[in-house]
C-alpha cells in the first residue's frame, strides 16, 4: 500500500479514430513519499491513471482526500509493465484553502533537452492546482489540476514547494491553432504542507 493524495477524479468518454466509444475514470495524485528538494525536482511530481473499469467516481470518500492505494504489475499498452489499482483505503480528508489570487504549485522539475533538428529546450514544468476549482459533479471530484512549462525558468527561483504562487500568464497559440495560457513566470506569496494523518474503511477491485 502507497500513502496517497488524490486531488482529483475525472469520468468520461470519447470516439477514437476508429469510430469506437472509450470510457475512462482518470485519478491525479501523488506519493506522499515522493517529494524531492533537488537540482532536478523539488515538491511532488503528479501522476495520473485510468482506473476504468475497475473503479469509478462513487469509490472515493472524498476528493480532494488521503489515501493508501495498493497497486501490482500488469501488462498496459504495447505490453509494457505498469501499475494498476487494486485497492482504495480512505484515510481523512484534505482541505485546500481556496484563494483567488494564487496557484498552489504542489511540483517542479527542471527540464533540458533538445529535439531532433531543433534548438536547445530548457525550463522548469509545474504541477499546480487552482484552489477556486474544487468540484463534485458527475463527471468530476476535487480541484483542477494545472500542469505548464515555463521556458527559460530556474528551478532554483521557486523557493518553497508546495507553496502559492502568482503565476504571469500570457496567451498564445496552441498545436491545434487555437489560443491557450501560458505560464510566463512564477513570484512566491505562501507557504502550503500537506499533513497526511492515518486510519480507513477500504475498497477493493474484483479483478
């Protein structure tokens, strides 16, 4: 079991290519244990998975929330070896102060690379969340998760994670044409911890 916070659950469908109807139960969350204070990573990195058909929305106490969550190996795509959920075991809820003027970034991780036939690519990549989005729909437990890249940023410029920040935006053009925001820099305002406590009633997959 993996002590966990689940900051959001997202249910949903979509036609792929084919024509054929996909559904999907996505969960956001990160490994208590895995925040890092590093040249390469400070605060928590997201992750996310689709936990369909196995689990849904109704399996979760509370969102955003603690939990641990058993996972074991299993073939994915291309048979690669991944995680798959097992088990859930609520442990206490987590509030999240809202705050309309800052993001709570939970995660950063430097980046430097250079694509083939392309100039050299550096930044810093953010895992925030919007403290104002806290949702309970039927397609949606918990607050927006926000993940950006701040070209020409400095790991080291972001002095405490997790912690609030103002983010300068600025619009421009997405893959598809479209216009999107984009976070431009990042100024610290406040401190955030997460305080993960311990105790459950579990839930637990059938496969």
């Amino acid at each position: 079991m993996v002590k966990c916070v689940v900051l959001g659950v997202e249910s949903g469908s979509y036609t792929s290519r084919s024509g054929e109807e996909v559904n999907y139960t996505k969960m956001y969350y990160f490994e208590v244990s895995s925040k890092a204070n590093s040249s390469l990573q400070k605060g928590f990195i997201m992750l996310n998975q689709n936990i369909y058909p196995d689990f849904s929305l109704s399996d979760f106490s509370q969102v955003p929330g603690v939990y641990e969550l058993g996972f074991r190996a299993s073939r994915g795509y291309r048979g690669k070896l991944e995680p798959k959920l097992v088990s859930i075991d609520f442990l206490s809820p987590l509030s999240i102060k809202e705050n309309k003027d800052y993001f709570l970034i939970i995660g950063a991780k430097r980046y430097n690379f250079q694509p083939t036939n392309g100039s050299l690519m550096k930044g810093v990549k953010v895992f925030a969340i919007d403290p104002m989005t806290q949702e309970e729909s039927e397609s949606y437990l918990g607050v927006q998760i926000l993940e950006t890249s701040i070209s020409k940023a400095k790991l080291a410029s972001f002095s405490q994670i997790p912690g609030y920040y103002d983010l300068a935006m600025e619009q421009v053009r997405g893959r598809n044409g479209a216009s999107v925001y984009k976070a431009i820099a990042a100024t610290f305002k406040d401190s955030y911890s997460f305080n993960p406590p311990s105790s459950p009633p579990s839930v637990t997959s059938s496969s």
